[in-house]
C-alpha cells in the first residue's frame, strides 16, 4: 500500500530514524524489560489521550470509532497497517511489513500494544486485548484484537472488514499530516521522558546523542547524498536543516547569513516545554548528517526554548581550524608565551584535566626554577 504524499517520505524517514535512535538508545541504558516498565504509563496516558482528542466526537459506533483510530494512528507512524475487521462486539487490526518489525520491541510493548490496549478500554474498559506479534513466516503480520464477550442471546452482526485505504481517505491531508507529526513526536518524546526518569540527564545523554549522531549520518546519506542534492556548502546545509525544521512542524525565519555562518531563530516548535536533552539529540542528529554532507560545518544551539529562552536560536557554521603550525606572527607569540600559560589554556578548553594541570605544573614548575639556577 503507498499512500505517502509528495514530502511524507522524507518525514516518514527522518521520524523512524529518531524513534530508532531513542529506543534502541533507552533499552541499551536500561535493559529491554526495565525500558518497558519505564515507557507503559506514558503510552497509556498517551492512548487515552489520542481517543479523546481525535475519535471520541465521532458520531459512529464504538467499535468503528475504535478502528479508525487504530488504523490512523498505525498508519501515521508505520505507513504499514492494511486492514482491520469490526463487529458489534470486536475489533481485529492487522499490520504487514512494519518497519520497526523485530528490531524495537521496547517501542512495539509501548505503542501497539500499551496504548492500542489503552484506547481499547477507553471505549469498551472490560473488554479482552491481544496483540499476536509477527511470526517467522513471510508473512510477517502483526495482529490487534479486542472484544467483549457477547450475550448468548445476542450473537452481533456479522463482521465487515475495512481496507486502511478506504479508512484513510475519510482524513483531509491537513488531519493526516497533523496525525504524521504529532504521534511520531510525542513517541520520540516519550523515549526521553521515561530515560530521564531512571537515570540523570548526563548519563543519557552519552548514551542518546552517540546514537544520534550515527542516525543522522545515515539519513543524510539517504536523503541528501544519494539523491545528488547540494554542494556541500552553508547554503546547502542551512536547506537541509530547514527542511528537517520544516518536517518537525517548526516555525522560524534566519536572521544572520553570511558566507560561512548561517543563524536561524524558531518561534514556534511542538517541543518547546520538553527536556533540553530533546535538543541535544536535535543537535547530534544535524551534526551526524553535516558529517556526511561537509564536515567542515558544525550545527550549534545558542538558545533553546527546551531551557527556558524565549526563542531557539541555532547557526550552521565553519568549524575553527585549530592548527599547529599557523602564522608566523602566532607563531612566534606563542614561543614567547609562559609555559604555564599554555597549560592553562589547555585547562580551560578542556584539553586535560584538573589533575593532568596540577602534576604538569609542577613538572613546569620544577624545570623552569632549575633552568634559572
């Protein structure tokens, strides 16, 4: 089934690869099992609030209402579920080819099964749920089933089975594109809340932003060098940039361009009240792809809404070429310079630590009082 609009694959790619990143990220830091019991109350908040906010208004029944959120919220993060069936007392969603198939069950427990589990019971709260996971044919179906028990009496209606695409077309494209973006933001959202929650924010980061890096290389790769796109350049990257800003649904203008150095400030960014480590990986992401793309620049943040400031504020730029040979002016400036002036230049761009500065000047130290006598 292709369903995807001109400017959904590029989207579509650059959500699966943060997803990817965040939960292969949160199940490295904590254990698959552990990652589970850290993400199930924020997908089951998230369940109960997606029923509420997009299906619960429809005038329809409850297990057609059920469906359709299922199949819209499925189809916005995986662009993969093909089918479902309803009766009066049963509801079956069924996936094929699933992109995240087999390789982030912590994300398959929280979104098809804690949150669609969720959202069940919001409409039927004693009904029976099952998810039957892919098997190893080539079939590779993924199964969501829920139902009440009906009265003897009462045998329901016969099932009728709905095609995704069918169910799909009752969305405008702006109800689709809002869906595409606000579930796949808050999954990656949720990855990060429920880290934050075991661990401190430093320790996620070095395990979050190392991922992130090589998940931008690799889109990068996909999107932007494969296709011929660009030279390489700031204007080329600042393009790219946008375009993934543009795909996050945020809003912004550039305020400073220059040959090396481009800066942009965002206004308006669906993750502004989220943590700061959110950025962070934001930043790592861009970094990886300028990586791939010309690893002269450097993505940077200089304010982040993440951390209280008004605006976020980020510029693509040159990286300083840190040299050891340089001018010959420089050169010779820094032959007269006080050894112990360098080592704390060292010190201060974090080049070495406070004890390598302490054992070093006092070696200095030591050889300096001998030169002099």
């Amino acid at each position: 089934m292709h369903m995807v609009r001109p400017g959904q694959d590029f989207t579509f790619s650059m959500f699966s690869q943060l997803i990817t990143a965040s939960f292969e990220s949160l199940a490295t830091a904590l254990g698959s099992e552990n990652a589970k019991k850290a993400i199930r109350p924020y997908f089951e908040n998230s369940g109960r609030a997606g029923y509420h906010n997009v299906a619960a208004a429809f005038n329809m029944s409850d297990s057609e209402r059920l469906l359709k959120i299922w199949l819209w919220y499925n189809y916005a993060i995986t662009r993969s579920c093909i089918k479902g069936e309803i009766g009066a007392n049963r509801v079956m969603l069924e996936n094929y080819l699933c992109p995240f198939e087999g390789r982030i069950p912590e994300f398959c427990n929280g979104m098809c099964q804690t949150a669609a589990e969720a959202v069940a019971r919001e409409v039927w709260p004693e009904c029976n749920f099952s998810q039957i996971p892919a098997d190893d044919t080539n079939d590779h179906h993924c199964r969501w089933v829920a139902f009440i028990v009906p009265d003897k009496a009462d045998p329901g209606k016969v099932v009728i089975q709905k095609e995704a695409s069918a169910v799909l077309k009752e969305l405008s494209p702006d109800q689709f594109d809002w869906l595409a973006h606000a579930v796949s933001g808050e999954v990656w959202v949720i990855a990060t809340r429920a880290l934050l929650d075991s661990i401190d924010q430093e320790q996620a980061a070095s395990i979050f932003l190392q991922r992130m890096s090589k998940s931008g290389a690799e889109f990068a790769e996909r999107h932007f060098i494969a296709s011929g796109q660009g030279k390489g350049d700031v204007t080329s990257l600042v393009a790219f940039v946008e375009s993934i800003n543009k795909a996050q649904q945020q809003k912004g203008q550039i305020i400073s361009s220059e040959p090396d150095k481009v800066m942009m400030e965002i206004h308006e960014c669906p993750y502004s009240d989220s943590p700061d480590l959110l950025c962070r990986e934001y930043e790592a992401f861009i970094n990886g792809a300028c990586s791939r793309i010309d690893p002269n620049y450097e993505f940077k943040y200089q304010q982040m809404m993440t951390r209280g400031d008004q605006c976020c504020i980020w510029k693509i730029s040159r990286k300083k070429e840190v040299s050891t040979q340089g001018n010959d002016t420089t050169n010779k400036d820094r032959e007269k310079e006080h050894p112990l002036m360098i080592l704390m230049r060292r010190l201060a761009r974090g080049e070495i630590s406070m004890k390598e500065y302490e054992e070093l000047k006092t070696f200095i130290s030591s050889e300096l009082k001998e030169t002099k006598e």
